[in-house]
C-alpha cells in the first residue's frame, strides 16, 4: 500500500507511514455549523485528550518561547505529549513536536486546515539540541480537518517515521519499544481515536 498524496503533507522518502481518516456525514444545511464546532475541537490542541478518553496521551501547546498557552496554534509553537507508558528520559519525561507549517485551503465547494509537526528539542531546556521524541527529527504528523457538502473529515497522516537513535542508551531501547510498533500501525490505532473523537459531538 503506498501513502495518498495529499496537498500540503510532505512527500513521504523512507520509513514507516500511515493515511488515518474518519469521515462523517452531516445534512448540507448543518454542514458550515458543524464544521465551525470540529474546528474549535481541532485548535483546541489543549483538549484533546478530553476527547479521546484517559487511554489517550496528553498534548500541551507552548508557544514558541516554551510558555505554555491557552489559544489556537500557531506556526513555531511546540506541543509537548505525554503518551501513556515511560517518557523521555532527557526531556523530563515528555516528547516534543514543533508546528513547522499551518495551511488553509479553500474553493468553491471545500475547506481544510492542516498541521504539520515534526519532532522536536525540548524547548524548555534552551542548550539541548537533543531531539526529544521516538520519532527521528525528519519524521512528521499532518493533520486534517476538512469539509465538502456532505460530509466533514478528520485526518492524521504520518509520514518518514524512523525510530530516534540520536538519544541516551535507555532512551534509544525506549524509542524503539515505542516506534517501531507505531511504524507497524500501534499508532494508527490511537490516531483514529483522535479523529474519531474529534468528529463525536453531536
């Protein structure tokens, strides 16, 4: 199976990868409302794991100084994650992503907004260029919203995914543990709990 080539996600090299998408129809009439509601759901990056349920990992959204802010995202921040399970020993127990790009696109008939993030340093600790998450630096996560006249979708698409050996000997065993599963869909699974959960509001 290749990856979908979609506009604005980057063009996958090497790796693992993953298309992750849920989609849900809605009557025309609602579709501009209910879109409204999946974005607010979308930017509040906060609240996502709300969302998802306990099982979910925890994002938190920094701005690009490493203050932790209550606002949409914004191109330069960074979101750090607390996934289940032991973290990153060097980052404090924690990955990092940064949000290298945010688009919009739009025509007569569709709508979307894409994230894309990619593995990051802790900004917390200004001296590390240590790259503080199981995914190596040229990995990336795209996602998704989007909306055409009869149905609403959300989206994550993974992309260059590679296990970071850039890391402490305990860190590198630990990204593997992590990565390599999620390079053979693990993380496809918690994925689509995102985009599900992101579309369950009425």
């Amino acid at each position: 199976m290749k990856p979908k080539q979609i506009k604005g996600v980057p063009r996958q090299k090497s790796g693992g990868f993953h298309d992750t998408e849920s989609k849900k129809q809605f009557d025309q009439a609602l579709i501009p409302l209910k879109f409204e509601i999946l974005k607010n759901r979308f930017f509040s990056i906060n609240k996502w794991k709300s969302y998802c349920g306990e099982a979910f990992a925890a994002f938190k959204l920094y701005d690009s100084e490493a203050n932790p802010v209550e606002r949409e995202p914004q191109k330069g921040d960074f979101i750090r994650i607390n996934i289940p399970g032991p973290g990153e020993t060097e980052a404090k127990g924690y990955d990092w992503v940064e949000i290298t790009d945010l688009c919009y696109y739009q025509d007569n008939i569709s709508e979307s907004i894409l994230i894309t993030c990619k593995p990051s340093r802790n900004p917390e600790n200004k001296k590390s260029r240590h790259i503080a998450h199981f995914y190596s630096s040229g990995a990336t996560s795209t996602f998704i919203i989007h909306k055409n006249p009869d149905h609403l979708k959300a989206a994550v698409y993974g992309r260059n995914e590679k296990p970071n050996f850039n890391a402490k000997f305990l860190d590198i065993i630990r990204n593997l543990f992590i990565a390599i599963p999620g390079m053979f869909g693990v993380a496809k699974i918690q994925w689509k709990q995102l985009t599900d959960s992101l579309l369950d509001f009425d």
